[in-house]
C-alpha cells in the first residue's frame, strides 16, 4: 500500500496535529513518518492502520486508490497468465 502524502497532510491538518503529535499518538517514529509523506517508502498496513487511528480516519482515506487499484490489476493480469 501506498500512502498518498496530501491525503496524510489534509487529514494531519484536519487534527489540527503535527508530525510530532502524530508519532506520539500512533506509535509510529517522527522518522518514518516523514519518510512516508516525502514517499521514500511505503508502510506495512499495520502502520497504516496506526496512523488512521491516530488521526481519526480510514486506512482508505490516506492510502493512494489509484495505485492499489493499479496493483491489484498488474497482480490479477500476471496470474491469469
């Protein structure tokens, strides 16, 4: 899964919640957290969902649609093969 960083900000934003506050609540490092906003690696789903708990939203509200959408396809195409 992919985390869409605007969607990550909007919701943070929405909280009225830094990175700070957010690693606080979520359990997640300030560390991996701006990893995840700059996209320079994606989280486990776990993570994710400690991350939607935190801020009050669904784990579909801050992940990329379009790529999971796109994976799925590409996993669906290679096994029909």
């Amino acid at each position: 899964m992919k985390v869409n960083s605007s969607k990550l900000e909007l919701a943070m934003a929405n909280a009225c919640m830094t990175i700070n506050e957010l690693s606080k609540k979520s359990n997640v490092s300030r560390v991996a957290l701006t990893r995840f906003i700059s996209g320079k690696c994606n989280p486990k789903p776990a993570t994710i969902g400690k991350i939607a708990k935190a801020l009050g939203v669904t784990v579909q509200e801050l992940i990329d649609t379009e790529a999971a959408t796109s994976n799925q396809l590409n996993r669906d195409s290679e096994n029909n093969r």
